[in-house]
C-alpha cells in the first residue's frame, strides 16, 4: 500500500505509517494486526486495511477479497495463543450510530472464555412480524442486488 492512500489525522493511519505505536501481531502488505488498547479480554486485536476505508460500506468487492482472507489466520492464532480461549467474538461496528469510534475500518477479535463476565446483549423481535412484514423487509434488500 502506499502511503498516498492513508489519511493524515487518521488514528489508525498513524498506526499503519509508525507514527503511534502498536503492539503489533501480524503485519503485510495487506493488513496491520495489533492489539486494542482496551483489552476487553487478554488478546483483544485489531485487524485494519492498510488503505484508508471508512467502514464496510467503502469496501468494493476486490478489497473484501484482499482484507477479509486474514480474518481466519488471525482468529486462529490467537486462539491458539492462550489456552483459556474456548470462543471469540469477532466483530465491527460500522458507522458512528452502531459504535464505530475510529472511522478507519477495523474488525475486533474478542477472545472468549467460560465465565469471562462479558454479556453482548441482542433482542429477539420476532413477535412483532408475520409472513407478511418478513417478505416486505426481505424483498427490499434483495432489491437492491
């Protein structure tokens, strides 16, 4: 990647060109992997594009292909990195509303272990559709292909 494609007060982009430190896991032409600063649980990493992508909703189908191919070789490194790991929650907030912080594209591994106290919390609003409403919200999104 060439530094032309990152941008000058980008966190994470400082990150990428060393001008911040990281703890860095792995590393390519690709990708930087290091480890959030937050540890939600030990060995919490960041996985970011070393091209300057806001959020999912930037990335083309060809820098999916180029970023995504990591997600596994990372996951599975950590995991293999500390045996209390038995899960990992492995996520990305994309937009300011759905809790993006920094607007540079980055995915969380969270590792997970029994009883590890964190609670992601989801709601389950199935007894507010029918068949009906199902089609409606289904037929728009297959609209949009």
């Amino acid at each position: 990647m060439t530094k032309a494609k990152l941008i000058d007060d980008c966190l994470f982009c400082k990150i990428i060109r060393g001008e911040i430190p990281s703890y860095t896991v792995f590393e390519n032409d690709d990708v930087k992997a290091f480890l959030d600063i937050s540890q939600v649980n030990e060995g919490h990493v960041l996985m970011v594009p070393k091209k300057h992508l806001t959020n999912f909703f930037d990335y083309s189908a060809e820098d999916a292909s180029r970023f995504m191919q990591y997600v596994p070789e990372i996951s599975k490194a950590i995991k293999a990195s500390d045996p209390r790991i038995q899960a990992m929650n492995i996520t990305s907030n994309n937009g300011e509303i759905a809790g993006q912080v920094v607007m540079h594209s980055h995915i969380h591994f969270i590792p997970r272990w029994e009883g590890d106290g964190i609670k992601f919390f989801t709601r389950n609003n199935a007894d507010q559709y029918d068949e009906k409403k199902y089609q409606e919200v289904c037929d728009r999104i297959k609209a949009q292909f």
